[in-house]
C-alpha cells in the first residue's frame, strides 16, 4: 500500500480544506438567508407604493439576512379579500391587508375601522393605538400572523356622477364600498353599495356598473377617478385602514435580535405611512376640485360639493342605529369577548358604544 509523507498528507488535508471552506461558507449565507415572499398594496396606489412601500421591502432585501420578492397583489393576482387566508396558509411571508375587505373572516377586525366611528385622523389614529394590542392577539390567535403595521390611506370620501348638493342626493346611486360596515352606512343613506376592488373601480365609474366610489382623495387622484366622475363628495365615512402582517411561523423563525431589528424597521413604514394620510389628502382634494392651491396632483376640474350639518348629524345616526349594532351582533357570535374588547378601547376612544340588538 502507497504511503505519503507526513508533510504531503497535511497539505492535503489543508488543501480540502481550503476547497470545503467556500461550500460551507455558502450553506451557512443559505441558511441565514430568510426569503420573504411578499404581496404589497394594489399597483394604482402609486404613491404608497412606489414612494413607500416598494423602497422599504428593497431595503430589506439589501440586509445579509433576508431575501425579498416583493409584487403588489393585483399584479400577481392575489385578491384583497383573501389576504387572512393566504398569510395564515403561509402562501406569502408578508402581506399589506385592506382589512375592511379581509374581515369577512373575521369580524373583529373591522372594529379597527368601522363607518362613521372616527371624526378625524387624529382621533383614528388614538383608536388605532388603543386597539392594536388585541387585534394582535386574535390575528395570532385565528391566522397565525404578526401584526407588523397599522395605518390608514385616508379620509374616504366620494367621486360621484350626478348633481349632488347635500348626502340626501345619494339616494339609489350605485355606492362602490369596500367593507360591511361601509355597506351598511351607505344603505342607511338610501344608497346600493356595490363591492369592488380599487382596481376595478376605474371602469366601473367609466361604464356606470357604479354612479360613485369611496377611497381617500389622494388615492383616487393617483387612481385617475376624476377622469370619469364630476363631483366630489368630502363626507369622511372611513378611513380605510391597513397593515402589514407576517406569517407567524416565519416571524418565529428569526431570533431575538432579528425581530427587534424588523420591528424597528416596520414602525418607520408604518409612520411613513401615517405621515401620508396627513400630508397628501388636502392637496389632492384641491387639485381634483381645480383650486388654485393645487400643487402635488394631476388638477382636474370636479365640483366640489358642500356638506352640510345635516348631512353629518345624518351619517352620525346612521352609525349608531345601524353600523354598530349590527356589527356588535356579528362580531360577538363569532367572538365574545369582541365588543367588550372594543368598548374598552375604541368606545372609550370615541365615546361610542357598541351593543348587540
């Protein structure tokens, strides 16, 4: 049997060494590179995504430790209303949830956001905050999700067709709503709501399927909405509120240092955000009206229509005859700890008071 000198065996050994030393190298980036599979917000919210939303995820996936494939959801065909199952199936690691139209799953999530419960962003932003901790708590419970962010596009308001001049107007017209609670403040109104996705509004203004849509002013604008309708209705029945969940297994996946480094870096998208419904909805409202002090959107030349006390007392009542009764008898016999919950921390917000009929 051949023999190597001592001295020959031990380059050997040095040199397989050297040459394991890429591989292992490799498998050890491979195994601390987390891939994140995300769907973002729809494509025609373009400032949000484009300025916001789309930057944050490549900056994440500039980190040593992640790899993100970002696409906002219409482009990948993912449907708004499914997003709890999806995060929950582990379908994507990461998904921005229009919640109002994810809460068909569960009811208590609309609590966060419901028709006519806010009077302003300021006060919708201290519901928030006061409901966060629970609505975590059941989005792990029920979807096995993290809640990474909670924000809002902005006051929704109407693009109309048709002379309107008080919400008296709106009765029998074709409301495009996006949530149940909408829905229902809308019928208080003597309006049909009509459910569609924000990317599927633009025609259906354009071929009268509806006479109006809600969204935020800003994100009509950006949608092109003024291109198909004539009057503008700032009468706030939401504000449409968002976030960003993580699937549950993936979030435990990271170790401490990991997840404080990601809460950190969702909190600022999540101020980014809010720092957007702030800045962008008065601008948009005057250029989609032609004011002269139109700066940051496409000007268009909408009516603007005056609301009224009435029209606000009206939405007022319609809120606590309709929308919250009947979300509190929903809610509660899916979940009954869910207007107790609510009472504590939005009712005491708001001073409003949810109870089944």
């Amino acid at each position: 049997m051949m023999t190597f000198p001592l001295a020959t065996r031990t380059g050997r050994l040095a040199l397989g060494a050297l040459v394991a030393a890429p591989l292992w190298i490799a498998t050890s980036q491979a195994q601390a590179d987390t891939l994140l599979r995300v769907a973002g917000n729809f494509s025609g919210n373009k400032l949000h995504v484009d300025s916001v939303e789309r930057p944050f995820f490549a900056e994440l996936d500039a980190r040593d430790d992640l790899t993100v494939s970002y696409n906002p959801m219409d482009a990948i065909g993912v449907e708004a209303a499914d997003a709890l199952r999806n995060i929950r199936s582990g379908a994507f690691d990461v998904m921005s949830v229009q919640i109002g139209m994810a809460s068909r799953d569960e009811p208590f999530f609309e609590g966060i956001d419901l028709a006519g419960v806010t009077a302003d962003l300021d006060q919708q932003r201290e519901a928030v905050d006061a409901f966060r901790a629970d609505f975590d708590a059941r989005l792990q419970e029920r979807f096995n999700a993290k809640l990474m962010t909670l924000w809002p596009f902005g006051p929704q308001m109407m693009f109309c067709n048709g002379d309107i001049d008080s919400a008296d107007d709106l009765a029998g017209k074709k409301v495009r709503v996006f949530t149940p609670s909408m829905s229902r403040l809308v019928e208080g109104l003597g309006a049909v709501p009509v459910t569609l996705q924000f990317s599927e509004v633009y025609l259906a203004l354009q071929r009268g399927v509806a006479d109006c849509g809600v969204t935020a002013p800003s994100a009509g604008s950006n949608g092109k909405w003024p291109e198909v309708t004539d009057h503008f209705v700032p009468l706030p029945l939401s504000y449409s509120v968002q976030g960003h969940f993580m699937n549950l297994d993936t979030w435990n996946g990271f170790d401490a240092e990991q997840q404080a480094s990601l809460t950190e870096a969702f909190a600022r998208l999540e101020d980014q955000m809010w720092e957007l419904a702030y800045s962008v909805n008065d601008d948009a409202i005057a250029c989609n009206t032609g004011q002269p002090s139109c700066k940051n959107h496409t000007a268009y030349d909408m009516t603007l229509v005056e609301i009224d006390e009435d029209s606000r007392t009206r939405i007022e009542q319609i809120t606590t005859e309709a929308v919250l009764p009947v979300w509190a008898d929903t809610c509660d016999a899916r979940y009954p700890e869910c207007t107790a919950l609510w009472n504590a921390s939005v009712g005491e917000v708001t001073g409003l008071t949810a109870e089944a009929p």
